[in-house]
C-alpha cells in the first residue's frame, strides 16, 4: 500500500533547456520559462518545499528567465543518479521541455545544454526511468514517479548529423511496485509546438492551467483525468487548426517495453482483461488468440503487411510508430506488438490489421483463408463488445504497362514482343524477324501512337544485361505534329534483366521482390548506397546475405559501373539506379538522392519510377532497373 503524499516528501528536478552548445540554429525560446512556471507551481499551490525542487535552466542571453545551475549533461546526471536517490522521498517529478528525438527503440533522447553536432550528449529517458525503478534505489523510498515531457519525439534518424552514442546509466534488478506515469507532449513522430512570441511550449500552458489551484496529493491521484483533459482540449486545438500535436501517457513502463497497468493510475476490468487506461480498447482474450495461432501459420510475411500494421493506427485514430517498419519479422509477433498498444474507437489494434490482411488476400489464392481470417476478426469483435471493424479501402490501382522484350538474334538484332499488363497479360505484337534497333524504336513508336488517349503510363524493357547501357529513356517518339519527344520525359521508363537472373540468382530475388511487397517501400534498410570503396568481388554476396537491401544506389565512377550491376544481379537485388556513363565521364554527375529531390527525407521505393521521370525532365540522366518477376508472362498466359 502505498501511502498518503505529504508534500515534504516530494522531490523534483526541472530541466529547461532554451540555450544549446550545438549553435544558435537549436535556439528554443520558451522552456526555461515553462520550468519555472511550472517549478513555481510544485513550490507555491502544491506546496512542495523550495529546497526540494532542483531546477536546471540554460536560457538564451535575452531570455529575463533567473539562471540556475545549468542543465549541462554532468550537473543532470549528478542530481539525477546520484543526490536524489539519496533523498528521503515517496514522489519523484521530471520535468523536461527542450529537444527530443526518438531512437531505433522509441526511447526519448532529451540532448543537454552542453550538446554539440558531433557530440550529442543526452539524457534518454527511458533508461532513467528504468533505473529510478531498479534496485538502485533505497528500499520503500520513491514508490511513484512522474515523468513529463513537454519535447518533440521525432526519430533521430532524421537528424543524420547528430552522434547521440551510448552513456545510459546501468539499472539494478527490478521493482515492479514502484510506479511510474509518464506523460509526452506528443505521439512518436510528432513534433511539440512551441510559441516563440510567448515564449511558452503550448503543451505546457495547457497542462499548467489543469494543474492550477490542486494540491500534490489532489494531481497525483488526478492525473489520469488531468491527462485525459490535456489530450481533450489538444483535440478541440486540432480541430480549429491551432495545434498539430497529441499528448499521450503511459502508466508504468516495464522492462520489456510492454505497459503494465496497476490500479493506481488506471481502471482494468479483471474479468474481461480490458484496460480502459486513455479511454483505450480492449485486448485479446485467450479464445482469440488459441484461433489466431492455428489461422497465422504461414512462414512468411504475406503482402501488403505494412500497409496492414499501418492501417491499423490510422483506422484507430493512432499515431503510426515513427520508423516505417514492422516491429517483427513473424505475424504473431507483429499482433502483439499492436496488442500491447493503446487502441482507440473500442477495438483492439491486431483486429484492422487483420482485417487488412484478410482484405488483401480476398480474391486470390488464400481467398479460403481471408475468409476465415474476416471470421476471426468477426467472432473477436463479438466476444470482446468491441466496435465493428470497418474494411479498408482498396489498393491504388495500377495503371497499364507497356513491356518491350528484346531476345538478341546476332548481328545487333532481336528478336521483339510487346506485352501490355494491367491486372492480366495481354499480347500486343510480336516481330516475325529479328529486328535493328531503329525498327524496334519505330514499332514501339507506331504502337503509342496507335492506343492514342489509351497509352500506357510505364514502358518496361526486359533486355540482356549488354543492352543496359541503350539509352531506351532518351529514344525520340512521334508527338503532336511533326515534332518528337523524348520517351523518357512522357513515360515512366524502366529496365527489367531476367533472363540474367535465372539459376542460382532467381531465389534471392524472388524473396527481396517479396519483402519490398511485405515492408513497404519505405523501410529504413530498403536502399544501399553502393561507393567505389565497396566494389569488390564479394559485394553480390553481400547484397544478397539478407532480404534488403531492395535498391541499390550506384554512387560509382564509370569504371566501376559494370562491376556494380553485375553485383546487383549476383545478389537478387530487384532495383538498382546509375548514371549514365557520360554524366560520370563529364565530371556533371551529382548524389543520385540529390537528382531525385529526395535527399532532405525518406523516399518510397515504391514511387522511384516516378522520381527518375521527373529527374529526366529535369535533364537527369539516370538510369532505372526495376525488376518486377511478377510481370513475366509464360507465352501461354498471353491473351491476345
């Protein structure tokens, strides 16, 4: 039993961090005063004594804030770990506003006043919690602790320049009867507003009108609804345009990253197991899962699993977790991964991402299992009282492709068949002799010319690798009148190599091909820049060592050209991009991500036939192979 909170045995560290070593492009008006104001709150209507509060500021030279000791990475980590621990206390506040971003494992790194580019020294709030409820403490001392983050989470990654590192301090065993709450000015990914001409963190200002006028004991025992609160008038914020942020909490974060609810800080329903903690859903009951272990059976991750993990956050009016990827490797895995989340709208996240799948699948040759995957989802609902779990909306269909096959005959002649593909084959033309490439480029200019307003929006060449330096993307057509236009500027233009994929290199690429449709396009691991220093004879090998990468960025000298698209086709990568030889020979070759406007942010591999149009227009001369094995047809499956 945790006692009654008497405010002499509360403690608090306050960090407000306006001022960074890093330059004044990390200049945040606004926290050092939102600490004191909110210092000022603990020491005067909460009643804690002055004494007990540590406030840590770094503000900005104009900023009239009172200087404190600042909040540099020693003096933070000295109050923190080593003479806190040693108060008398049952109540531990953190308060924090500054930056914050996200690690690889969502937890938030809050970089002190002494950060620089090169040397982001930090606090990571996560590995603080976890030691506040380690063994590290003295026994019976610091039962609660709340934590509040009035921070951006954006994910590090985005902030390529920063070298955060490792110096997380070294948790004793656990004591799970030490609660803690923890309350973010946002979701993962999102940034915290901050008003610069009031120089107030806007989630601040709004949680400090809530807090007004209550004891320590009244917001401690409050602070579900105070939260609850928060997130409401955000809500109302949202609505009007005035904010783009959502608080979240999370009551008592345990060692595995999975939320623990006790039953001081949230409501559970023993009989059901429904957590109604932030108005959240129920989860999955024993029945529910005993029938989703015999329906998730396959080895694999089935398409479109990404798109299904994400649909099932923004159907629940969730933010989507920051880094584009699944969390696991195996459905079963990824279902709890949704389970232990915060569901909103009275449905359990794993029932829309099952709904998803079932969806995707519908219609092809797992239709039997879609169908009982729709009547798992159907019977949970049911059994659990949870909403109706509405169906997704459809794929974005895919336009009409134009597919050029070229089978060389000798004397720089081939053998030609054109095939159109949007949802089926259909045979278009076939040449009854070996063709010149002249004539291949004026029958492919007749038949664009033919379908008129019922052009293709893709042409596809499927070539030997020796033709992979034909410019096909510079080739003139007939345009309106007399003139001509570049194929390349009104048309996605790719190059296909599957005939020079067969043996040994056709298994890697079919499971890179299939991973790309299971992890979206824009997982963190789906693109590899490939550099001169990488070129060797074992870069295939390495290529193909794991599913990604899918895409290979060729960042290479002329001479190294070859030797990196023979690695990629060694190594089953499906899609590759490079610089025409003349760009690289005439020194005017710039950073391939720079060309396709994507250097700034993460791109969809999904959309890079797109870019490498938009980049020719541009006068980019880049190149494209986009080896798709699901568009190969056998002869027999062309309709003619």
């Amino acid at each position: 039993m945790i006692p009654a909170l008497r405010p002499e045995k509360v403690f608090a560290l306050i960090v407000g961090i306006e001022s960074y070593q890093a330059g004044r492009g990390w200049s945040l008006p606004g926290p050092a005063r939102d600490a004191l104001r909110f210092a000022e709150w603990l020491t005067d209507t909460a009643g804690v004594p002055p004494a007990h509060v540590h406030l840590l500021l770094s503000p900005l030279a104009q900023s009239h804030a009172e200087t404190s000791t600042p909040a540099t990475w020693e003096n933070i980590h000295r109050t923190l770990f080593k003479e806190l621990p040693n108060c008398d206390g049952d109540l531990l506040w953190i308060y924090w506003a500054g930056h914050g971003y996200l690690d690889p494992k969502h937890q938030l790194l809050l970089p002190t006043a002494d950060a620089t580019v090169g040397l982001t020294s930090h606090l990571n709030l996560q590995a603080a919690l976890r030691w506040w409820q380690s063994s590290n403490i003295p026994s019976g001392n610091f039962r609660r602790v709340v934590a509040i983050g009035d921070t951006c989470r954006i994910e590090d990654r985005r902030a390529r320049s920063l070298k955060f590192g490792t110096n997380d301090p070294e948790a004793g065993d656990h004591t799970p009867e030490r609660r803690q709450f923890v309350l973010y000015a946002a979701l993962p990914g999102e940034a915290a507003k901050n008003d610069a001409e009031r120089q107030a963190g806007q989630f601040t200002d709004t949680l400090l009108k809530h807090l007004a006028g209550k004891a320590v004991d009244t917001s401690i025992d409050g602070l579900v609804d105070i939260a609850r609160a928060v997130q409401a008038d955000f809500a109302i914020l949202r609505a009007q345009g005035e904010a783009w942020q959502t608080p979240q909490f999370v009551i008592s974060n345990g060692w595995d990253g999975s939320s623990l609810f006790g039953n001081h800080w949230t409501d559970t329903d023993t009989a059901t197991g429904t957590n109604f903690e932030l108005g959240g859903a129920p989860v999955l009951d024993q029945r529910a899962w005993t029938d989703l272990g015999q329906l998730l059976t396959a080895p694999s991750l089935p398409a479109y699993s990404y798109d299904a993990y994400r649909w099932a956050f923004e159907v629940s009016d969730c933010a989507v977790p920051p880094d584009d990827a699944l969390p696991a490797a195996h459905l079963l895995d990824i279902v709890r991964d949704l389970d232990s989340r915060q569901g909103r709208h009275g449905f359990p996240l794993a029932l829309p991402f099952i709904r998803h799948l079932a969806a995707r699948a519908s219609g092809n040759s797992a239709g039997s299992w879609a169908a009982e995957a729709h009547a798992w989802v159907d019977r949970t609902c049911e059994r659990l009282g949870s909403a109706p779990v509405p169906f997704p909306p459809g794929p974005e269909p895919e336009g009409p492709a134009l597919h050029i096959q070229l089978e060389p005959d000798g004397d720089n002649t081939y053998w030609t068949r054109m095939w159109l593909y949007q949802r089926e084959f259909e045979s278009v033309w076939e040449s009854s002799q070996p063709l010149e490439m002249d004539a291949v480029r004026a029958a492919l200019g007749q038949q664009l010319f033919a379908r008129g307003s019922r052009t293709p929006g893709r042409i596809e060449f499927h070539v030997p690798q020796g033709l992979l330096d034909e410019r096909f993307e510079s080739w003139q057509i007939p345009w309106r009148g007399n003139r001509m236009q570049e194929l390349g500027c009104v048309f996605e233009v790719v190059l296909c190599c599957p005939d020079d994929r067969r043996g040994l290199a056709t298994a890697p690429w079919y499971r890179k091909w299939a991973w790309l449709k299971a992890q979206g396009g824009r997982h963190p691991l789906a693109v590899r820049d490939v550099h001169d220093g990488d070129v060797s004879a074992l870069l295939g090998a390495s290529l193909q060592e794991t599913e990604p990468p899918v895409v290979v960025l060729a960042e290479v000298t002329e001479p190294m050209i070859w030797d990196t698209l023979d690695a990629v086709l060694d190594g089953g990568v499906p899609i590759a991009i490079w610089w025409r030889t003349a760009a690289v020979r005439e020194g005017t070759a710039e950073p391939i991500r720079t060309a396709l406007a994507v250097d700034a942010a993460p791109f969809d591999v999904q959309t890079l036939p797109a870019l490498l149009r938009r980049a020719r227009i541009n006068k980019q001369p880049l190149a494209l192979m986009w080896d798709d094995p699901g568009r190969i047809p056998e002869r027999q499956t062309l309709i003619s």
